[in-house]
C-alpha cells in the first residue's frame, strides 16, 4: 500500500511541477487592434509574420493579417527575464482553425536553436484543432498558410513549458575538461604503475 501511495504522489508531484512550469497564451483583455509581436516577451515567447493583432473570434485569438488571417504566423522562445536571448522548450501545443467549417490547410514546422527542423506537418481541418509537439530544444515554430481559402484562420490557447537558456559549452571549457581528465588518468596510472 505504501508504495501504491508513494508512486502516487510521485505523479501528482510530476503533474503539479508540469503544471507550475506551463504557460498559456490566450489573448484575453487584448483589444483588436493591438499588435501581439513583442507582448509576451516577458513570457517567453515572440510572435511573428505580419501584422499580428488579436481578433474577437468569439474569444480573442491571434491572426496574421487581418481581416482575411490568411499569412503565415512564427513563434520563437526567449528568456522571459530579458525578452531578448534565444531559449528553448520541451513542450509546445495550440488551437488553430476556425469555426467556418472551410477547409484550411497549413505546413507547421518545428526547429531548434540551429534551425535545425524537428518536424513539418501538414495539417488539413475543417474546425479548430489542437497541435501538440514534444520535443527537447523547440526554438520556433512556423505557421505557413498553404490553403486556397481566403476565410482564413487563427491561432488560440498557444500552452508550452517555461522556456530555458540552451548552455552551450564553449570549446576551452570543453579541453579543460579532456586535459583534467587525460591528468586524472596520467595520475592513476602512475600510483598503479
């Protein structure tokens, strides 16, 4: 019994960490007109590709070059402390589509700190859908709008995981290491020796 409880808070203490870490871009409060690119920098995330404004779309929800919303929208993750220096994520999901019952098409692409590509998918929807993407080191993504409508669409409800500052070890931290490690070996072979 005990160790059914101790799994058990294991999870909850994983779901409450995950919880605590996620952030939620839902647009509320936003009038219209208001340009989105830099207003959740302190959040950890830059939008852009055009003129972003929130849209009242039965809740507000973020196009790309409104009235029709049919540009392509990008998203890039920054440390939320300065709003400016490239960070990552694990976790990135939306809502995009509207509810016109046209079918929409997009290409979403998923790219690291290289831009380095991590996925492409094609979407093809007829209503609002939920995109989700996992993967360790998400810099970006990229919304093309592929679709010969012209009704358009929106993004809403744009959830991913704190980001962080990717450390990259730089190359004289890295031979100092293989130089203490080549001396820790000489050393251990001379005591044996």
């Amino acid at each position: 019994m005990k160790k059914i409880q101790y799994s058990l808070s294991i999870v909850l203490l994983s779901f409450a960490s995950f919880a605590a870490h996620a952030t939620i871009i839902d647009f509320e409060g936003l009038s219209i007109d208001t340009s989105v690119s830099n207003q959740f920098a302190s959040d950890g995330i830059i939008f852009g590709g055009g003129n972003l404004v929130a849209l009242d779309n039965d809740s507000r929800a973020l196009c790309a070059s409104p009235p029709s919303c049919i540009g392509d929208i990008d998203m890039t993750f920054v440390d939320p402390s300065d709003g400016t220096t490239a960070a990552t994520t694990d976790f990135l999901s939306f809502k995009i589509g509207d509810p016109g019952g046209d079918l929409d098409e997009w290409l979403i692409s998923v790219f690291d700190i290289n831009n380095v590509l991590l996925e492409a998918r094609a979407v093809v929807e007829t209503a609002f859908t939920i995109q989700s993407f996992s993967y360790t080191g998400i810099h970006g993504a990229l919304i093309e709008w592929t679709s010969p409508s012209t009704f358009g669409y929106t993004i809403d409800d744009v959830t991913f995981n704190a980001p962080t500052i990717s450390t990259v070890p730089e190359p004289a931290a890295i031979a100092l290491l293989g130089l203490g490690l080549a001396g820790l070996g000489f050393s251990r072979k001379k005591k044996t020796g």
